[in-house]
C-alpha cells in the first residue's frame, strides 16, 4: 500500500523515481537493488529518457518508463539519479546521488551520496556529511543445489578440484599444470573454455568439461570438493560472495588482497601458494595427506558422455576416505555470502533513507 501524510500531501512516501543514464537492464547494479527495493512493497519509476512513448511493468511495483511526461502526477518520496534531474524547489523529496566517477561533480540539494566502490568512498571524504558505500553484491542462491550427480563425474574419482573461469593464458595454465602434477591422487575438471589448451596439454587427472551456461552450472559446481575461482578482475568480490553461498573451499585467481576473508576463502597467483592453499583445504576435508602411489585410470582427454560410454564400466578407483567440510566453515561461508547479497544491499539502502527521513522529521513511524 502507498501511504500519504497531512503533512506532506501528494506525496508517496514508500516511491522511488530513479533517473537512469542507460536502459533497464535486470543483471545490472540499478536493476538488482530495485526490484528487491519494489518487492518490498515500494513503487519504483525507473526514467531512461528516449523517443519513445511507453510505460512498461518489468515486475510487481516496478514500471520502465520512457518519457518524464509519463509518470505519475505526484511528488516522489524518494529521487536517485546518476545524472542531473529538476526538483520543485520546495519539495521535500530526499535526492540521492549514485557517483560514479571521480571527478563528478556533487550535487548541493543530495542528501544522500550512494557509491560502488571504497576508492569512490575514499575520495569522497569530507566532501559530504552523508556518505554510503553500497557495494555490488551477489545473488546468494544463483546455485540452487540440484538432486542428482552429472553423469560425466560418476567415473571421475574423488576428491574432484573445480577450475571456474577461462583458462586463456600461459600463467594460469602452468598453475594448473604444476598443482595436478603434485595431487595426483585428486581429480582437476576444467569447466569454462580453454583457449589454446588441449587433454595432451595436461597431466592425466586433469579433465577438460568445457564450458558450461549458468544455468546448467548447480550440477556440476555441488559435486565439486574444492573450487578454484578465476573470475573478472572488475567484479571479484560479487563472484566469490556467489560461490562462497556454496559453502565449499574456495580459491580466487586474482591479484587482489582476499585476505580478510582467510580461512574461508584464498586468493592466489603463484604455484607454490595454489599448493599452499589446496593442501588446507584438503586438510579441512578430512582427506589424509600422505597418500602416495594413487595411480589413474585414464589418460587425459576431455570430459563427455561418449567418452563415458566407451569405458568400461568398472568402478570408479579407490578414493581415500573423503569427509566434507566442518559445519562451522560451511555455515560461515553461506553467512558471509547472504551478508553480501543484492537482497542485503538493498536493505542497506532502504536503512539509509529511513535514517534520511527521520534526520528530517518529515515522516515518522512508517519505515519502522
């Protein structure tokens, strides 16, 4: 329900108008935060100006609209806007700021200042009295655990090491290459493309699987014991934040500092700290660490249902007794993850303006 006051007639105080510089896009940052915002029960504008004449519901409370002459004759109580929008001069709507840049100018009538990142939020120190980093956050049940075991593993012998990402250059291949040539008695599967790498390219327990849709992902990524992550290094933190929500062992690729994050998560970038890493990690799994002699089976080659098919069906070679991660580390993985998910984001937001509005005394009680 949309609430009015006395006080503040032909306003909507629980709606939100957002001035947007590109298109409606879902998976964006705008797009994430305020349909969750409009779940709440908000009704939320989004303003992408073009030639166009049309409103259209992207979900519930949550219209696109093309033109400002379409939408709807009343103030709003909330206006976010990542390019210069006119007030009413005497309006009380709180105006909020996405900056996005550092050399974009502040708007004098924000009274919220919304920024991505901590360099953003660093250099805007001082510069304003109400300042808060919203950082991207990650969909915390993008991988729903699925009921049955994909095929191409069930002749892959545990414990089964995941490599995410794209294996596209020399340095992450030898990363790879010296990691499985160490644990030999560990299973690699490569999913997502390998450029330039072929089976002959790696040692025998390495399986090529290729790349992979994120949908078709929650199969795979569930019967993993151990999961080395090479994401976008412009979007690290919202990529681990959505494979920590599986609650596994985690390894990061990346030239960023993860260490607040240890022991739940490790980055890496050299051989001998991926082996640093890989040996805890199998450590926590219960799996004893001086077994030798765990012979394979099966050369390298990549990983398909024909291939399978073609083997003989003995089973699979004999795994040292596997155990699964301790139930604390598994839960505070899963917690850091929904800590920094879209869903905590968007309520940071709404936790600014309701502060916002009660700093003002304009509405009293209907945020609480």
């Amino acid at each position: 329900m949309l609430w009015f006051t006395k006080e503040r007639p032909k306003v909507l105080l629980r709606s939100l108008l957002y001035v947007a510089k590109g298109p409606w896009d879902h998976e964006s940052r705008s797009g994430q935060l305020l349909w969750r915002i409009a779940a709440q029960g908000w009704h939320v504008d989004y303003l992408y100006e073009t030639n166009e004449h049309e409103v259209k519901k992207a979900a519930q409370n949550l219209y696109i609209n093309s033109r400002r002459s379409l939408l709807q004759r009343t103030k709003y109580g909330v206006v976010w806007t990542e390019k210069e929008y006119p007030l009413p001069r005497r309006t009380r709507s709180i105006l909020i700021q996405e900056y996005q840049a550092a050399d974009e100018p502040i708007n004098p009538n924000a009274q919220l200042l919304f920024c991505s990142s901590a360099q953003l939020f660093a250099s805007l120190n001082g510069k304003h009295p109400n300042v808060h980093l919203i950082l991207d956050g990650c969909v915390g049940d993008l991988f729903k655990e699925p009921k049955q075991i994909p095929d191409e593993f069930l002749y892959v012998r545990r414990p089964i090491i995941g490599y995410v990402g794209s294996l596209d250059d020399e340095a992450a291949v030898e990363l790879i290459r010296q990691a499985a040539a160490y644990y030999r008695y560990c299973s690699f599967v490569l999913i997502g493309e390998c450029m330039g790498v072929g089976p002959s390219d790696l040692s025998p327990n390495v399986y090529v699987l290729g790349p992979r849709s994120t949908e078709d992902m929650p199969p795979y990524l569930h019967h993993l014991d151990m999961i080395i992550l090479k994401p976008p290094e412009e979007s690290v933190l919202p990529k681990v934040y959505e494979f920590l929500a599986l609650g596994k062992p985690l390894i990061v690729f990346t030239q960023q500092d993860l260490g607040g994050l240890a022991p739940l998560v490790f980055g890496s970038c050299t051989p001998e700290q991926l082996q640093t890493h890989i040996h805890q990690f199998l450590a926590e799994l219960g799996l004893p660490l001086d077994e030798t002699g765990l012979g394979l089976k099966w050369g390298s080659r990549s990983l398909s249902l024909s291939d399978l098919e073609q083997e003989p069906h003995d089973p699979r070679p004999q795994t040292p007794t596997l155990g699964h991660p301790p139930k604390k580390l598994f839960q505070q993985r899963k917690q850091l993850a929904l800590a920094n998910s879209w869903q905590a984001r968007a309520e940071q937001v709404l936790t600014a303006i309701q502060k916002t509005f009660a700093q003002q005394d304009q509405v009293r009680g209907w945020f609480l």
